[in-house]
C-alpha cells in the first residue's frame, strides 16, 4: 500500500515532528460521515459511520457499491469507478443518490499491490441538505426565468440588478437593452404612485398590488396587475426591491365577455318578460271579448242582440287563434324547426283569397285598397302557399291597423326575374299610415320588438308577425325589408323565390288541377244524406260542434269516445261507413294506434275506408305522423266549416 504521507505537501516549523496518520484519520472521521474500503471487485469490505451522523447507510457491506447507489446515478459512479481501476486517476470525486435517499459526495482513491489493483477507500459527506437547496433554487429559478411574469429585481432606487426573459418579452425590449428602464415602463401618474405608496409600503413591510397599464416600447399599452415586496437582509434592512407584473389582457377579455353575456342575458329576460306580459295582454283581451260577450249573448231576450254577442265572439275567437299561432310559430323558431312544405298553387287565386279575408276590415276603416300583380309572373307555382300567405296577411293586416281611416293600402306583385324551373318575385303593401323611424324599423324584424311601447299601448299585437314572416321569407330564398318615414307611410317589400313548372305545363295544369273556387259559404248547399261517417272524439263539445256544423249536410255520424271503441264499432259493421274522422289523444287507444289496427284488418275495406285525423296537433310532422299511421289526410282543430266541407267532398264524391 503507498503510504498516503507520499501524497501530501508537508510544511511545518523546523523542529517541529511531522504530522501523525492517525490525527488525519480522526480529523477526517470529525468532517466526513462514513469511511469505506471496497476490494478489486467494488464489493464493500469495510465501512466506519459516525454514530451521530444523519447518512442512513447501513447494512452495506459484502455488496456491490454500485448496488447501493440509486438507479439514476448508476452509469456516472460506473464511469468514476473505471477510471480508477486504470489508475489514470490519482482519485474521483463525486456526487450521488443512494438507494437510502441520501446524496453523498463520495471521495474514492485507488490502492494498487505489485501494480495490480486492488480496492480502494474513499470518504461520503452527507450533502443531502445542500443538494436539496440547490435544487429548489434551481427551480425557483427556472419559474422566474421562464414564466411568462415579469420580474425585476432593483434596488429602492430602481437600479436594475435582475431581470427575467418575461419582462423584456412583456415590454418589446431586447435583452441587454440598456433603455429598459422601469421608470419608461408607466405613465407619469402611476409612476407616482409605485414611488409614493408603493415604496411606503414595501418599507412598512407590505406588498403592495395594483392594478394599471404598461407601455411596451412601440408605444402601445396593456393591462396589467402589478406586485412589489421587499427583499431583506439578515438584519432587516431592505436591500432590494421586486416587482412582479402579470399581463392580464385575456382576463380583461374575458370578463368583458362575461359582463357582456350577462348584460345579453338581462335584455333578454326583459325582453321575454316584456313579451308574456304583452302575451298575457293579448290573449286576455280577446278572452275578455269571448267571456263577456257570451254572457251578454245568453242573457239577451232578443234574437238581434245574440246575433251581435256571436258575431263579436266569432271576431275575437279567430284574433285569439291568430295570436296562438303566432306564438307557437315563433316557438318553432327558437327551436329551429320552422320548415317549408311544397306544393303546386295558382298565385293569382292565393293573392284574391288573402284579399277576401282582408277586405272586410279594409271596408270597417273605409281604406282605398288596391291591388297590381304583374301578368309575367307564371299562373301556377311550386311552394309553401300556406306560409306565403301567412306573410301577405300579416303585411296586409299590418297596413290596414297602422293606417288611418280613409287611408289607402297597395298590394304590388312584380317578377324579378325568371330562370328555366325558378322566379324570383317581389311582393309589396303600401300604406299611408303612421310610419316608422329608421331606428325603430332596425329592430322590427326581430322577435318580440315593436317600433315603440307607445304603439303597442295603443294598437296592441304581439311584435312576432314580422319575425316570422321574416324567417319564412328566409326560408324561401329572400329577403324582407322597409322603406318608411315617420307620418308618411310604410312600404313593407320582400322577396321570395318559388319554383315553377315547365311553361308547356302551366296553361294545361292551371286548368285542369286548379279550377276557380266556387265559394260556398253554408253547409246547406251539400247533400250527404246518403253517406255515414264513423267520428271518434274523447271530448263531448268537440262532437257537438261536428254534429253541428255538418247537419246541414244531412250526412249521417256515429260518434264513439275512443280508438278501441272506434275499431269495435268498424268492426262490427265495416260497410256502414264511408269515412272515419279520428281524433290523435284519445284515452285508452289513440287515434294513430286505432288507424293502425284498422288498416292491419284483412279485408278491403279496412284500406280503402278515408281515416281523416282531426286534431289540435297541427304541426307538420304531427301531420306526418298522421299519415305514416295510415291516414289519408288532416284536419286541425280549431275546426273551419269550409275545410270540414272540402274534405267530405273530396272524400266522398258528393252530389252537389
Ligand atoms: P304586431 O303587429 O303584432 O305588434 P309585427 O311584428 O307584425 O307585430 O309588427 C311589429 C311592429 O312593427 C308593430 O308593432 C309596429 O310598431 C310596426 N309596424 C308594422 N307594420 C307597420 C306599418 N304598416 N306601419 C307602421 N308601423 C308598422
């Protein structure tokens, strides 16, 4: 073994005895924790710890020292331990984690025999407390220097001593930049403020947050929360200064989308409580007619008087069942649902038959009304003459309530253009009522808006018509919009694209499907004397008001309370029948469950016998559904003489 004293530098007084192996060893067992001897192999032959000593290792001789070393650390010892087999190396140094969880620095030298090695011994410091120090400070340091904050560190007199990556990022200036400048970072009045109360109170001791903008060095300022707190010495005394600032641009953003949302909310909720109390109104008042008047119609003695009492019942019905639809329309519409359905129309006869029902309040109000529809437009046309109409009656109705007696109202239709299977037509109504401002017609077309409380106090309505003929006039491919001035009139326009058949076609099929309507205003002008219907209706007044309304007819029903007695009664005398009327709710069995079982019957009968659903349920798909049940056709409740009658004709080919 070479004697250790060859490694060492001795100085010492003359006279003085040289230095003692043994004080060595004890002074190096005072500093370091544990002394190891390994053999040639690196398993641990001997070890000494302090008794006091924090470093766990124990247990450890007879293995491998590699083996006592955590799994991380393993090559770094490996290359350290070969290094001294070579004997390049007069000792290694270094750090490592043991499987006890401790770092040690560990210091090997090498023992060679005869030039062959043969172990070594070495020293362990515990440096666990340190290691883990350091480790914190490094990632304390990695958070300052790669968080997107801003950190400075100064003095109290703002002499930068730090300044991370974030902060010349935050502010637009090149690293090493010396124009960074605190004070060049904030307006004069905040700059005021951080040299006044904030230094006031990092020095009481506080940290000091505010809330202010910071100017980037193109000029352009952002939002930002400002922090400043003090760092001290031992003593206490303030030796630096840190201001920590974060951008807080997208949080601004987002609670300006927040107050927003919840601003839109607001306006909503009002503008839905604003509508139910106007929906209330509306309904109430027509209500109020129906309610009162029959009072008054059951209590009058004469004959004149009652007459008077239906006749306003009658108006006030039919204005109820308009704001009903309105609202279920619109209902349709927040749920996105309002759908077109296509059918063949003569135009000409749609724009009379919305006349006729205008035309008795056009003559009420003694209005001019005139009407011009261009000869080009094709006699008959492919859509939805059902919604279409629904538009030319709410702008029409519209006119004839916003216009003054003696006024006058033009209806104008007029093609735009035309291709080979589509036309592009514009339709107008002309007032010359109260007029709108251009303010208010911004809104008109959404829902639930009117042009002013004042004119819903005064004319009433729900403000939904034009929203939807709005969403219908969308749905057919146009547009809708005002020209008005205040005292001057309104002209409502909108634009609507319908498709058409090939020209070869129209004058043939104008003939042939579309014959002019012959009104026929009372049931007595019919004879179904010789024909049974089977009606199937759960409510009684429902079947009052059928038996009613068609006994002029002389035609035969037989009424029964549900679908299983409706199949019952079908099947006990199929022949009688000629046609069913079959309510959809129905206790028991309902409408759509009877058709079902009746055209499942295996004979003819049961299939061809007409199933006519009559029923409140009115929206497309409920016709739908109707029809999938194996239904011919649908009728909706309110009942209107005139389509009970049209569908007794059709259906049972009645002598006129
Ligand atoms: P309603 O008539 O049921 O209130 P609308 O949506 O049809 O609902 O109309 C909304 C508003 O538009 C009306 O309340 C009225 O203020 C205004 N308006 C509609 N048509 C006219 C018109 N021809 N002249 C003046 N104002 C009109």
């Amino acid at each position: 073994m070479e004697d250790i004293r060859d490694k060492i530098i001795e100085e010492r007084s003359p006279g003085e005895d040289s230095m003692d192996l043994l004080w060595m060893t004890s002074f190096w067992e005072v500093f370091t924790d544990c002394t190891i001897e390994l053999d040639s192999q690196f398993v641990i032959t001997h070890l000494r710890r302090k008794v006091d000593s924090s470093s766990v290792l124990e247990g450890i001789v007879g293995r491998f020292f590699l083996d006592i070393i955590a799994e991380g650390d393993k090559s770094l010892v490996l290359e350290n331990l070969e290094l001294l087999k070579t004997g390049d190396a007069p000792y290694v140094r270094f750090p490592a984690l043991s499987e006890f969880d401790r770092y040690h620095r560990w210091t090997l030298v090498p023992i060679f025999h005869a030039n062959e090695f043969s172990g070594c011994q070495g020293v362990a410091i515990d440096i666990t407390e340190q290691t883990l120090k350091e480790i914190t400070l490094n990632w304390q340091r990695a958070v300052i220097e790669e968080g997107s904050d801003f950190v400075v560190i100064s003095d109290i007199n703002e002499n930068l001593l730090y300044v991370n990556p974030g902060a010349y990022q935050m502010s637009g200036y090149e690293s090493e930049s010396n124009s960074f400048q605190l004070a060049s970072l904030f307006t004069p009045e905040h700059l005021r403020l951080v040299r006044t109360e904030g230094i006031k109170a990092v020095i009481k001791n506080d940290i000091w947050v505010t809330r202010g903008e910071l100017i980037k060095k193109d000029g352009t300022s952002i939002p930002v929360d400002q922090t400043l707190f003090s760092i001290k010495d031992e003593k206490g005394e303030i030796i630096l200064v840190a201001t920590v600032i974060r951008d807080i641009t997208s949080f601004i953003e987002h609670e300006a989308r927040l107050e927003e949302a919840r601003s839109a909310a607001e306006a909503a909720n009002v503008a839905k409580s604003e509508f139910l109390s106007r929906m209330s109104h509306e309904m109430r008042t027509p209500m109020n007619a129906i309610i009162g008047m029959t009072n008054i119609g059951l209590t009058s003695p004469t004959v004149e008087k009652k007459d008077y009492a239906f006749g306003k019942i009658d108006a006030a019905s039919k204005h109820l069942l308009g704001v009903i639809n309105d609202v279920l329309d619109m209902a349709k519409i927040e749920a996105n649902r309002l759908e077109l359905s296509l059918a063949r129309f003569n135009f000409e006869q749609l724009l009379k038959r919305v006349v006729d029902v205008i035309n008795y309040r056009v003559e009420e109000r003694s209005q001019q009304f005139t009407l011009g529809i261009d000869k080009a437009i094709p006699r008959i046309l492919i859509g939805d003459d059902q919604r279409l109409t629904q538009v030319i009656t709410n702008l029409l109705s519209n006119a004839v309530k916003f216009t003054p007696e003696e006024g006058s109202i033009h209806l104008e239709a007029r093609l735009l253009s035309e291709e080979d299977d589509k036309c592009f037509l514009e339709i107008s109504v002309t007032d010359t009522g109260i007029g709108i401002t251009r303010e208010q017609s911004a809104r008109l077309f959404h829902s639930f808006e009117q042009a002013d409380a004042a004119t819903s106090r005064k004319y009433g309505g729900t403000g939904l018509g034009l929203a939807i003929s709005k969403r219908i006039v969308e749905l057919m491919g146009g547009d809708i919009w005002i020209e008005s001035e205040p005292g001057q009139g309104s002209k409502f326009i909108f634009t609507a694209m319908l498709s058409k058949i090939p020209d070869s076609l129209n004058g043939e099929l104008s003939k042939e499907h579309f014959p002019e309507e012959t009104v026929r205003s009372s049931a007595e002008a019919y004879d179904f004397s010789q024909f049974t219907i089977l009606l199937a209706e759960d409510v009684e007044i429902n079947c009052e008001i059928v038996l009613a309304l068609l006994e002029p007819t002389k035609i035969n029903t037989v009424c029964v309370d549900n679908g299983l007695q409706a199949i019952t009664a079908f099947e006990k005398n199929p022949s009688k029948f000629d046609m069913i009327f079959m309510d959809v709710q129905m206790p028991e069995l309902d409408g759509y469950e009877a058709t079902r079982y009746i055209r499942s019957l295996p004979y003819p009968k049961a299939q061809q016998i007409p199933i006519i659903a009559m029923t409140a349920n009115v929206f497309r798909e409920d016709i739908e559904k109707c029809l999938a049940a194996g239904m011919n056709g649908h009728i909706g409740k309110p009942l209107v003489l005139n389509e009970l009658l049209a569908v007794l004709e059709q259906n049972l080919r009645a002598d006129k």
